[in-house]
C-alpha cells in the first residue's frame, strides 16, 4: 500500500497589456489607465497572458486515501 501525501500547489497567470493615452505627463497618464482599469476597462484575457507560473506553496499536514486520511 503506497501512503500518498497531500500538497499545496500554488498556480499564477500573469496577464499584461500596453495602453496608450494622450496625457501631460506619465504620472497623468498612469493615472488615467489606473482609473480606466478600475472601472472596468480595459478588460485583461487569454490574449493578453504572458507567463504561468506553476510552484509548490506547502505540503500540507497528514496523509489521505489508501492510509486512511
């Protein structure tokens, strides 16, 4: 009988676009695209995935299945 431990995996995506505005500095533009983003555009997708990130985060407490867990 094989005991099998139980883990915490932990799974990232990162999404990331560039968004061009007319603005009187950079510090403006961020801050137009910070207010856009928050009100709910422009809406990140699939398109825009850049990176997945797969890690173990933990190997939790106990064992499960066959040992009884």
């Amino acid at each position: 009988m094989v005991c099998k431990m139980r883990f915490a995996i932990q799974i990232t995506e990162t999404l990331q676009r560039v968004i061009e505005v007319e603005a009187s500095s950079a510090e403006d533009a961020e801050m137009i695209v910070r207010r856009r983003y928050y009100s709910g555009e422009p809406i990140l997708d699939a398109s825009d995935h850049v990176e997945t990130e797969i890690a173990p985060v933990a190997q939790c407490d106990g064992v499960r299945d066959e040992c009884g867990f």
